[in-house]
C-alpha cells in the first residue's frame, strides 16, 4: 500500500506503467467494484449514473481548463474525434505529427475519399508547417516518447492562420497543469493519467468547434430527454456538447468522477515537478540527458528483459522500453530500474 497526494494506491513496486494503465485510489477501485458487484448481485442491475457522468464531464475540463458546458462524453477517442473529421470539408488538408498515436490521426486518414490529405511532419516542426492546412491534430504529450508540443508555437501559428486545433490530452491530462480553452477540440482517455477504470473519453470543444462537429454517431443518450426518447427518429438531440455524446460506459464514469475530482483539487504543478523529477532522477543514474517529461523511452535491446525480471512494470513502444511515473511512484522504483541495469 502507498500513499500519495492524500489517497492510499495498492500498487507493487517498480510499477512504471501508467501511460499504458493508470492504477485508481483505491477509494475509487472499491466504488467501482461495489457497483459491479450491486450488477452482479442483481441489487441494481439496471443502475444508471448519468450524475457521476456528469460530474466526470466537469472535472474533466477543470483539468483541461475547458468549458463544461462544451465537453461531450464517449467511449473511445476515435469515435469521437471521428466526429470531428467526419466534418471536415471535402479536400480538406489535416497535419500531424509523424509517429503519431494511431487514434488522433487515422480518423482523417479514413476520409481520404472526399479528398482529406493529411501530411505528417517532425514534432519539432510542427507549428512552422501550419499555413497551408486547415486543421491540425497532435496529442500534447506524444504516446511514443513523453515529448510535449511547443503549445505557445503551435497556437500562434494557429490563429494567425485559422487553422483548426484538435489536441489529444491523453498522456497530459492528470500530470500537467493545462489551459487548453483555445483550442477546437480536445480529447482525452479516461485510464492512464486520469486513473480511471478503461471505456469514459472526453471531448471538449470552443465554441467555433461546437459548431462544427457532427453528430454522426448520434445516440440515444444524446436526446435532450434522454429517457423518454429511447425509440424512433425524432427526438432532438441536445443542445450544445450534450447532443454529441454517446452511450456512457457506466462504471467507468463511476471510477471516473471519484479519480478526476480528486486530481482537480490538487496543485498540479506539484505533481507535474513529482512525475518528471523522478524521470530525470533516473536520466541523470543512467548518465542521459533530462527529458522534461514523465515520460522516459529508451533503447534497452538487453535491458528489457532485465528490467522485466526484476519486477519493472514497463512497456515497449516502437522498439523502445518506455517507463512512466505518475505521482504514487517514488525514488524507490527509481533505484529498482537502474539496479536491474546493474548501473
């Protein structure tokens, strides 16, 4: 059991993992699985949580410094960024970074019929490649390396151009300090940094990409009397981001609001110095340069396997090891990974 930032985790040592699975508080955890436990006892097998999706759909701009009222709910990140491209004009030209997570970019690779290009260029030239397209589309913390955006860059260049902006804020959201209220749209998963159960995503849109994005999934639960206007093909949607949402995962929004209220209360800068303090500490062991993210990959060909049989919980992306710390982490794992490397 650790404790971190006031919440207790049951988490083993040399757990390094949380940009492929976030571990929840276990407060959150036990809500979860007392809710599934009420389904499977059949006390409520039909429960609903439409006040914890909410809930989950508040905190989640708070930690994106985004607009309730704009923020739709989702079950995948591409379902609802497939909105988004599902309403680009023909022949539009889309950018995005070269190795980019699959889920931020293929959704407009998708409508290459009606003419969508989309172009792929070096992180780091990103905002010098924005006039000439009409939208971009980046996660803020790149999926393969822990690199971040040059957000400043990029929204300048932006709004010097009036270029749409699409940020994925999957592996950002719960460690860094955002304000993204500029921004189109932004997206974001409910399990890694969140420390949510896997099935809510959020999409938080400005007021020009509230307009712009369609409904092409339209929902039941996106009815603006959703539980009166379960059946034919008149109900109206909501208005504003509600009538873009759909089908909640519930459970996963019952961990949710309990995982993203609590990260909402917290100096986020301080966790952000936590997290990436300790990816440097271990930088700085390995004799390697800072990286400024929380994020650490490295080409280990031997050391995988080493890491792995001592216990570090770790992915490998793109032929790299790549190591995460979130704030339940300590110098404790740190000292796992780099005896493991016999360093």
């Amino acid at each position: 059991m650790r404790e971190a930032f006031g919440e207790q985790f049951q988490i083993p040592d040399g757990y390094l993992n949380t940009a492929a699975t976030g571990v929840p508080p276990l407060r959150a955890g036990r809500r979860v699985a007392k809710a599934v436990e009420d389904w499977y006892t059949a006390a409520q097998p039909n429960a609903s949580f439409d006040d914890e999706v909410d809930a989950s759909r508040a905190a989640f701009a708070a930690l994106t410094g985004t607009d309730p009222d704009r923020v739709a709910i989702g079950s995948a990140v591409s379902h609802l960024i497939g909105m988004v491209a599902a309403a680009l004009p023909d022949n539009s030209r889309v950018l995005a970074v070269r190795g980019e997570f699959g889920s931020v970019v293929r959704p407009f690779v998708a409508q290459a019929d009606r003419g969508i290009t989309v172009t792929e260029v070096d992180l780091d030239d990103l905002a010098t490649h924005v006039p000439g397209h009409d939208l971009v589309t980046v996660a803020v913390t790149q999926s393969i390396d822990g690199r971040t955006v040059d957000l400043a860059a990029l929204r300048a260049a932006a709004e010097s151009t009036g270029a749409r902006v699409l940020l994925d804020v999957s592996q950002a959201a719960g460690w860094q300090p955002l304000s993204l209220g500029w921004a189109d749209w932004v997206v974001g998963v409910s399990h890694k940094w969140l420390l949510s159960p896997n099935g809510a995503c959020w999409l938080a849109c400005s007021e020009r990409g509230l307009i712009e994005a369609r409904p092409h999934a339209a929902s039941w639960y996106a009815a603006a009397d959703r539980w009166q206007s379960l059946y034919g093909a008149e109900p109206v949607l909501a208005a504003g981001a509600r009538g873009l949402d759909t089908s909640p995962i519930w459970h996963a929004h019952l961990g949710a609001v309990e995982s993203l209220n609590w990260l909402s209360t917290l100096d986020l800068a301080e966790v952000r110095e936590h997290c990436v303090g300790l990816a440097d500490l271990l930088l700085e062991r390995l004799g390697r340069a800072p990286a400024d993210s929380a994020i650490v990959a490295m080409d280990l060909p031997e050391g995988a396997g080493r890491i792995a049989e001592a216990g570090v919980a770790a992915s490998v992306r793109a032929g790299r090891v790549r190591l995460s710390f979130h704030l339940y982490n300590t110098e404790d794992d740190v000292h796992q990974v780099v005896r493991a490397l016999g360093r």
